[in-house]
C-alpha cells in the first residue's frame, strides 16, 4: 500500500529535526572542565512523556534554548562582518520564561573565572560577546545571573568533583561554541541581503536566507524598521555541557519586524 501524505509529512519533519551537533561538536573547543557524563539515549528537552531519570542529563524546565544575536548600529558594537551575541536564554516548552533562578549559582566574577580557566574564551567573548552599553563584566553577570542561574544542568551538584566557578565556564564556553556555527552574516550575505544605507528588504527574504543556517524558522526582531535580532531555537539531549543540541521551530515568541521596507544598516 503507497504511504499516505500525512506519513510522508511526519517522515519529511523528523528529517528535518536533525541533531544541530551534526555542524558542530557536541562539547566546547574550549578546555573543559569536569562535565558530568550523560548517558546517550537521555531524553530531548521538551519532548520527554515520562520523568527524566537523572535531571543532570535533562534541561528542565527551562527546555528550549534561544541563542540571540544583535546587529548594534547606533552605537556601532562588534565587527563590521558579523552579528554579536547576546545570550543562551532557557525558555519554558511553552514559550514563557524564567529568570534569576536558583538551579545554579549567582556569580559576580565573571571575568576572573573565565580568565582563570580559558584565555581564549576571554579573547572570544571580548570579540563577540558585547554589550550596546555599560561594561563587559556587568554585561555577563547579567546575563550568567538573569538566564544562566536557570539551567539545572549547571547545578554544581552535577558535577563529580566540583570546583568553584566550573559552571559559569561551562555555559559561556557552550554559548559562544555553538554562537561560532550560527553565522548570521554569512547566511544573509549568501541570499544577497547586505547592509546598506540605500536597499531595503523582506521579511520573508530574510526569514527563508536564515533558514539555511539550521534548517529551522528563526525569530527576527526589528528596532522600528531596522533589523537588528536574530534568535535561534534548541532543544537539548543531554546536559547544557556536554549535549546533543537540536534545532526546533521556536515557541511563543513574538518579536516584530514589518514585511517590508526592512533596513539593514551598515556598522559605520
């Protein structure tokens, strides 16, 4: 009997929803410190029907995972070719979100604890990782301290050996690794979508360029007509640390752009 449309449809979706590991490594380039080990069939966030049977090795329940960048032009922030990062937020299966958490740790040493361990990841996040205004520092004990406390995974009773300061290692190395595939710049260049002080573009053109990033729909956010956010969505199998992270079409966000007569302006 030929297979019905609807079959092929679910079939054609769960090739879609390949493991976002697949472009990148599972784990940080950068050193790592003592991840706790998660066996390899742990359940997907937000896609589990029973309970989690180790929560080190489940993100609940905080389970999608957005990693936002912006394109900061008044004042100009970052490098002329690329968009900056701003976060890995843990947003509820349903959309909403929590904050200022007590899964992990609040820190304000952020800087100390990442040149400590990983000079490069410094390096990166003082390329990358900036904010529109105030200092590096408190830029990334906002965003350890809003979103970061949020992540069970990073409890520092996952880790076998703890060491003061590992977990907050671990998710800005994890952010800025998986932030280092997701090149927004490159995905809208390819489409031909460049800054410009003259042309104009679709939401739709730009919406579909991202879509080649990691096959799946990404949020677009504008300041007025300006485009200046890009959010991409993950589920996770396994630990924040050391996890499979798989792209998923986001839920509940409501971020606006018009359809058309979109700004894409240079950073000069």
């Amino acid at each position: 009997m030929a297979p019905s449309v609807k079959s092929i449809a679910t079939f054609a979706q769960q090739l879609l929803q390949v493991p976002f590991a697949s472009n990148t490594p599972t784990s940080s380039p950068y050193p790592q410190t003592n991840t706790p080990s998660c066996p390899v069939d742990s359940p997907l966030s937000c896609h589990n029907s029973t309970v989690a049977p180790d929560s080190c090795c489940f993100i609940y329940p905080g389970g999608q995972l957005l990693q936002t960048q912006f394109w900061d032009t008044n004042p100009t922030v970052g490098p002329d070719d690329s968009w900056t990062l701003h976060g890995l937020w843990p947003d509820l299966c349903d959309g909403s979100y929590p904050t200022y958490c007590h899964a992990a740790p609040v820190h304000h040493d952020i800087t100390q604890l990442i040149s400590a361990s990983s000079p490069e990841l410094l390096a990166d996040m003082e390329k990358y990782w900036l904010p529109n205004a105030g200092t590096l520092e408190h830029f990334w004990q906002h965003e350890w301290n809003k979103h970061g406390t949020c992540i069970n995974t990073l409890s520092p009773s996952c880790y076998p050996s703890y060491t003061y300061g590992e977990e907050v290692v671990d998710f800005f190395s994890r952010t800025v690794s998986i932030f280092k595939t997701l090149d927004t710049y490159k995905a809208l260049a390819a489409k031909d979508i460049v800054p410009s002080m003259t042309k104009t573009y679709t939401s739709t053109e730009i919406i579909e360029a991202l879509k080649e990033v990691n096959g799946r729909e990404v949020v677009i956010g504008c300041w007025g007509n300006r485009l200046n956010q890009a959010w991409y969505s993950f589920n996770v199998k396994g630990s924040l640390q050391s996890g499979e992270f798989v792209a998923t079409d986001p839920v509940g966000k409501g971020l606006r752009c018009p359809e058309k007569g979109i700004r894409y302006l240079p950073k000069n």
